[in-house]
C-alpha cells in the first residue's frame, strides 16, 4: 500500500510505501520524496516510519541494544517513563519535548548500538519490535504526544550523520527500509521479525544446509597462516567433521614491515606457501572433503599498496578534493567503476580461478561522516551511497557465482545490520576470545541475526579440560558453528569429544533453520551466572541451551508453550554421564549443571 501526501508550499511529494509478508505480523516502511514544485530542494531529514497511537508512556517499557566489539547484542530495558519525563503537560498547555533516541553513525552501522529496538506493555502485554535497515547511519526518537507514545525510525540525517540530499525538479530520494514487527509479548515479536528476515533475504542453499565451518584464526592461528601450519589443521577439521575450511588474515603477507597499510592486491605470499603455493593448501582442503574459503578486506587499501597508486582518487573515500586515510589505510567507494571492477578482478581470481567457496569479507576500520564524492552534497550522503553500493556489488558477486557462501564481519559484529543481512549468507556475532564471556553474545545474537546465520566461535584447545571443550563447543549449538583451535595438537579423547558435539549439531541443524529464539527467563545480562537460550520449532521439537557461569548447580526454566504433561527431555550435549540433567514439572524445565562453567543442550517434543 502506498499512501501519497503532497506539500502544495515546497511542492515536495512523499510515497508512503507499507508492505507486509504473508502470514508474519510485520509491517515494512520507507518513504520516496518527489520534487515536484519548480525549485530544487535540500533535505535534510525524513523518517522512514513515524507512528504516534502507541499506548501512553507510564504503560510501556523501552528496550535497546548495546554492541560493543567483543560486547555485542546486550540488552538492556527501562520503563517509558524514567527516559521520557512526565513535564506536566496539561498545565503547560504544551507537548513535551523529551525524547529517548539511539544513533548509529559512521561506517560501522552498529557499533555502540544494533539499529533495533523494543516497546513492550508492562505485565507481560503487547510489544512492538523495530529494526532500521541502513547499511550506513540511523537514528530512532521514542517521545510522547497528546498523552501517547510517538516513534519515529529515520536512517542517516544531517544533524547527526552530516547527511544531505539535493532534490532537483523531478528527481527523488529513498529512505532505507525499516520494519515494525508486532506480538503478544518480546518474544513473539522476535519470532515474527526472524521469519520476516527470513521472508525478505537474499535466497541461498547455505541457509538450509548450515555447514559446518573450521576458521583457523581465533585462538589458533591469529593471522599467521603458512602451508606448514596449516596442513595438520585442514587434516584434523575433516576428521573431526568439518565441511568448510577457511583460511584468515594473512595469507597475502609477503612484507616484512606487516600487512596492515600495504593490502589491497589481494595476492597470495610466496613466503608463507613454498611448494605449490596456496594452491597445493586449498587443494588439500578440497581433497579432504572440505569447501575452502579466504578473508578478505574489499572495502581497504592500504597507503603502502600499489593499488592505491593505481586507482584515481576518486575511487576512494574524500574530503575537500583529499583522499581520506583512516588508520594507514583509504576506503574505497564503490559507486565508482574503478573501485568496483578492482574488486569484481580480485573476486573473479579468488573464486572463479583458485576454485574459492567460502569468502569472510571483514572491515576494521571506522570512517565518519563518509566521504564527498562529485556528486555528494554531504558526507553522510556519500557513506549511504557507498554502502547501497557495497551490497549492490556483493549481489553481483552472488549472481556470477551463486554457490559462494559469503560471510560479514567487521571486527565481529560491528556491521550487524538488517541491509546487510539481507544479502550476505552469515553474520560473526563477535571476536570474543574468552569462552567464559561468549555465552551472552551468543544467547542473544538471534536478536540480530537468524540462528542459521549467526556465526559462534567455538575453539576447543588441547590445554582446556573436558569440561571446558564441552562448554566452548556446546554455546555454539544453537546457531552456526564457527569451529577453531588448535584441533592438530588434540588428543584421541578431545577429537572424540568435538567430533561428538559437530555430530550433535548436524542431528539439530535443520530444525534450526526454522526455530524461532526465545528466552525463557528473559535476554542475559552480561555477568548472569545463568544463561538460557530458547528455540522453538513450528509444529516440532524445542531446544533450550542452558549455560551455568555461576550460582546454584540447579535452575528451573519455564516453557509456557509446553505447559501440561508427557513432554519428553532429552539431554543431546554433553554426551559424558554426570555432566548435566534435565526434567520437565509440568510447566518448565528442571535443569542441573554440576560443574562450573558448565553448558546443556536439552531437545523437548
């Protein structure tokens, strides 16, 4: 549906533009501007979605997300009320002016917060669920008017991204997407808005088959991959079940003064692979059984590149006619035909003559506002155009070669959003290291992400215990498995051990590409000693991942879906006797974890 409202004055024109997916409470809003008067037009803000009728403040709750790198997807919650004062409004005769609001700015779109949000009715009523999907900056206002509760959901503006658009007679401007999903209550909110992401995604077999990937940096490599490190680790990932092997950062390291300012090229180092090259090692992965993959930064050019010699400025990122430098490195922009057949050249290399199947394309450096290129009135224009560009050219790259799996990351999830998730296959929900802290990041990345496409780490190492591999392994059960460590130095008992969990996940898997999340005894804090994570399948089984940090040995979650007799639990990981228990009262779960930490995955039907 599309409702059109004109401004006679400016002569300016919107199209209201409502769609919605079959049989999935969201509702999806953008707006066009048209000038339609006689005079060109600078705008300097428009919402994608305002909405004025939502209950009085003193009934609803707020919710936000907190991302931070290594930190991300923490929620938090207050009442309406405590960040929208009540002014007095009828002995003022006038409307507050208070306003809860969330920004995300520069070219990490959620770094410091996702570009989602929540109101729910206090004693456990309706919610309302949003996510802005800007692959550049955002901005949501949660305020009051006429005693109701107004939102507005805008992407990029000028008072706080520096955005601008120059609107001659005829010509027009989309706002970014945005989605508004509806519920009896958060979780079921959540619900509606994952199968809308599902609904409204770049379709991939990826997503039905949710391979198992081996990554070697996290823990294990850490950016230093050479043929002889690598062999014993692509030989321990097939044996333990791995499907994709990916190798990280470095693998183009041939100077001596470090990668960092002098990537761009794109070629594999000699120094690293002697014998063969790298292709002997990705031969080895595909003799192995395995898909093999690389890392890749498109985006980046160092200072000290010959690519960043070899292409025009205005290529890159500016400001005032320079080229921009951010940490040794320039950006690309990719509106740029130059910029974008460097890239096409590097993929077309990488996958359609080395035989490549897996890419992570990772991003970590941060530029805000964005740049002015010739046709940008404003920077923060510029960094919405690049980013509509970036995600143009990474679906050309999924038309050319539509079995590539492609994989998002920036610094883990500090470009978790909804434009970018439409198109990429999976999301790094983080670059964690401590597997002690993960288990919040991981119960609460299906907020951002869909279970099948968000990648957890799990890296056992042959100095942790048993129970410690078991707990690594078993935080990434419910969503995709991002396997690491330094598999090749285990021993036969741990190789049993993770091959065990990996034959677990590939039991569960396909129920997980349709398992809606829930949290039972609500999102987690980020110190609970408790953590739980819920998934429930339409007409199927539940599972519930339960991690102990702390406290008691014993916690009783509630599953209001089952209530009533003759549900069967089944413990599914850790496999080893006295290292977990669960058993269903009627109404939830009693679920015992002896040893801290500790983690069970538990399947209900």
């Amino acid at each position: 549906m599309t409702v059109e409202l004109h401004d006679a004055e400016t002569g300016l024109t919107a199209f209201v533009e409502f769609e919605g997916v079959a049989g999935v409470s969201v509702l999806r809003s953008r707006v066009r501007l048209r000038n339609d008067g006689r005079e060109p037009l600078v705008v300097q803000s428009v919402s994608s979605l305002l909405l004025g009728v939502l209950p009085p403040p003193h009934l609803l709750d707020v919710h936000w997300a907190r991302n931070d790198w290594l930190a991300e997807c923490r929620w938090d919650c207050a009442p309406v009320r405590d960040v929208v004062a009540d002014i007095g409004a009828a002995v003022h005769q006038h409307d507050s002016r208070a306003a809860f609001r969330l920004t995300g700015r520069g070219s990490w779109p959620t770094d410091g917060h996702l570009a989602m949000g929540a109101l729910t009715e206090v004693g456990d009523g309706r919610a309302w669920l949003w996510q802005i999907e800007s692959p550049a900056g955002w901005r949501w206002d949660l305020g009051e008017r006429d005693g109701r509760t107004c939102l507005a959901l805008n992407g990029p503006t000028d008072a706080e991204h520096q955005w601008r658009v120059r609107l001659g007679v005829g010509e027009s401007f989309t706002t970014v997407p945005v989605a508004l999903a509806a519920g009896a209550g958060f979780d079921d909110a959540m619900g509606a808005l994952t199968s809308y992401r599902r609904a409204v995604r770049r379709p991939h077999a990826d997503h039905v088959a949710l391979p198992v990937v081996f990554n070697d940096y996290m823990n294990t490599l850490m950016g230093d991959p050479t043929t002889a490190k690598l062999l014993p680790l692509i030989d321990a990932a097939a044996e333990v079940g791995a499907e994709y092997f990916c190798i990280d950062s470095g693998w183009y390291d041939d100077d001596a003064d470090g990668w960092w300012d002098s990537v761009g090229a794109w070629e594999p180092s000699a120094r690293r692979f002697p014998d063969g090259g790298i292709q002997r090692v990705l031969e080895r992965i595909r003799e192995r059984g395995m898909v093999p993959g690389l890392w890749l930064e498109p985006e980046v050019v160092g200072v000290r590149s010959p690519v960043a010699r070899s292409l025009p400025d205005d290529a890159f990122f500016q400001r005032d006619g320079i080229r921009l430098t951010e940490q040794g490195r320039h950006q690309l922009d990719l509106r740029h035909p130059a910029a974008r057949a460097h890239l096409d050249r590097t993929v077309d290399r990488i996958v359609g003559e080395w035989g490549v199947g897996y890419l992570k394309l990772d991003y970590n450096i941060v530029v805000d506002p964005g740049t002015v290129g010739p046709e940008d009135l404003a920077p923060g224009a510029g960094l919405l155009g690049h980013g509509h560009a970036y995600l143009s050219w990474l679906s050309g790259v999924l038309d050319r070669y539509p079995g590539l799996v492609v994989e998002n990351c920036a610094s883990g999830g500090m470009r978790m959003d909804g434009a970018t998730l439409a198109v990429s296959q999976l999301q790094s929900t983080s670059d964690q290291q401590d597997p002690l802290r993960y288990p919040p990041i991981a119960a609460s990345a299906p907020t951002a992400a869909p279970p099948e496409q968000g990648a957890v780490w799990a890296y056992p190492q042959p100095s942790y215990s048993d129970e410690l591999i078991s707990f690594t392994l078993g935080g990434a059960l419910l969503g995709r498995v991002h396997l690491s460590g330094h598999l090749d130095q285990m021993s036969s008992r741990q190789i049993a051990l993770v091959r065990g969990a990996l034959d677990t996940y590939k039991a569960i898997r396909g129920d997980l590409a349709r398992g809606l999340p829930f949290w039972p005894v609500g999102l987690p804090g980020w110190g609970d000693e408790w953590v739980v994570l819920g998934m429930r399948v339409p007409g199927g089984a539940t599972y519930l991942s339960v991690w102990r940090r702390g406290g008691e040995d014993e916690l009783r979650v509630p599953v209001e879906h089952l209530a009533g007799p003759g549900v069967g639990v089944e413990v599914l990981h850790p496999g080893a006797a006295g290292s977990g228990g669960a058993v269903w009262d009627g109404g939830g779960v009693v679920v015992s974890v002896p040893l801290v930490p500790g983690v069970v995955l538990v399947r209900l039907s």
